[in-house]
C-alpha cells in the first residue's frame, strides 16, 4: 500500500484529500497541529488506512526529526501534498511583522524544508508525486491578502523549478490552485462578499473540497506521469 503524507489534514480540504487518498487505495499519514472530530471518525472508519502525527508547522526546526520520524514508522512515502497553510487577513500598510514573519514560515518555508526530506526517500524510490497547494489567489490578488497571495505564488514559483530537478527519477511536482471553497479560512466570506465571488463563476458556484481532493486524487496517480511542473486551478471557472 503505498504511503501519501498530506499535511493540514484535520479540517477543510486537507481532510478531503485523505478522505480521497483512502478511497483511492493509499495509506495516508495526516499531519495536523490538533485532532479534530472530522479526523477522529475517518480513522474509526479506516483504522488500517490512516494515522495521525500532530505537528506545527510553526516549529520549522523539527521538520527534519518529523520526516525521519514519518519515513521509519510508515515507510517512504510515495505522495507528499503539502497543504497545510494560514491566513491573515489585513492590509500590508497595517499588517503586523510578527503576521508577516509567520505567514511566509508556515506558507513557504515549512513546505520547503518538508519536502526537502520527503524527496529523499522518492529519490530512493525513483518515483514518487508532490503536490504544492496553492491558491488563485497567487495569480488572481484579492484585497487584504498581498503577503498570503506572495506565499502562494512561491509555492508555485518553487514547483516549477523542483519539477526540473527531480523529473529524470520519476518524481512529478505539481500545483494546485483551488478557487474560493466553503472551508473555515474562509468563513469570514459571508454576505454580499460571498454572494460576489459566486456570480464570478461561470458555473454560478463555488467549488468544494471534494472537487480540489479529485484533482489531487490525479495527480498522485500514475495517470499524471507526463504531467509536471503545472497548475491545476479548481474555482469552477471564477478566474477565467
């Protein structure tokens, strides 16, 4: 059975994603900061289908003990989706340095270094997928969210350039680029803003997790073997 690491799993789309991996046949390794109820009854469903190692990705020293850790309990990993990611919602002008310094630690910094040592064992393997969440936001901008869309364009940036270096093992990297999905960090989106963003889709709605969890679902699979170095976009054609 092979092995799918998904970091941010307890909630929102991560947890959709190892809802998907599950279904698909994989083995899922869950990182999250907390357990969540969502979380506990996938693995009551699937005990011998999904683990859970607590992580913060906040603590970027301990990344290289967490894949260690991860790759000697569960083996190597074929699917590394580094999804786990935060918000801070606020105008660049006023934003706090502390806000900034952790957005771009969590968002760019952690996924780096994670994958950085998840590769090693896909390099030993010669094969393997990465997948890189990002966001349309990296190409799209939204108010309020300028050093959140400059994390999300880097991933992007980040994969592009991996994928040449790893290609030749067999090792795909791709990003994702989910549109605005109904998930806790953007519950804030509520009203006239929500109802705006809806009218941009040509669909007249917006995409879900499970839709963002399918294409991740592609990716990891043997399907993708030419596919690399790209972005997929789920938003249900908002940013077309």
């Amino acid at each position: 059975m092979k092995i799918v690491l998904v970091t941010g799993a307890t909630r929102g789309l991560g947890l959709a994603v190892a809802r998907q991996c599950i279904s698909d046949g994989y083995k899922v390794v869950a990182v999250g900061r907390t357990m969540t109820e969502e979380l506990t009854f996938l693995m009551q469903q699937y005990p011998d289908h999904i683990v859970f190692e607590r992580y913060d990705f906040s603590d970027t020293a301990g990344i290289h003990s967490l894949a260690v850790q991860i790759t000697k309990k569960y083996g190597r990993p074929w699917g590394l989706v580094n999804n786990a990611a935060i918000g801070r919602d606020g105008v660049l002008a006023t934003l706090h340095e502390r806000d900034i310094a952790e957005l771009i630690k969590i968002n760019i910094e952690a996924p780096v270094l994670l994958t950085k040592y998840i590769l090693r064992s896909m390099l030993m393997n010669r094969g393997g997928r990465i997948i890189n969440v990002s966001s349309i936001i990296a190409s799209t901008g939204f108010n309020g969210l300028s050093v959140y869309g400059a994390t999300k364009a880097a991933l992007a940036g980040f994969t592009k350039s991996l994928a040449r270096e790893v290609g030749k093992a067999g090792i795909t990297v791709n990003t994702l680029a989910p549109g605005y999905m109904e998930t806790e960090m953007t519950s804030a989106l509520q009203g006239d803003k929500l109802e705006s963003i809806k009218r941009r889709s040509p669909l007249g709605h917006l995409a879900t997790v499970e839709d963002a969890a399918y294409a991740v679902s592609y990716l990891l699979s043997e399907k993708s073997f030419s596919v690399t170095g790209t972005t997929i976009t789920v938003d249900a054609g908002s940013s077309c």
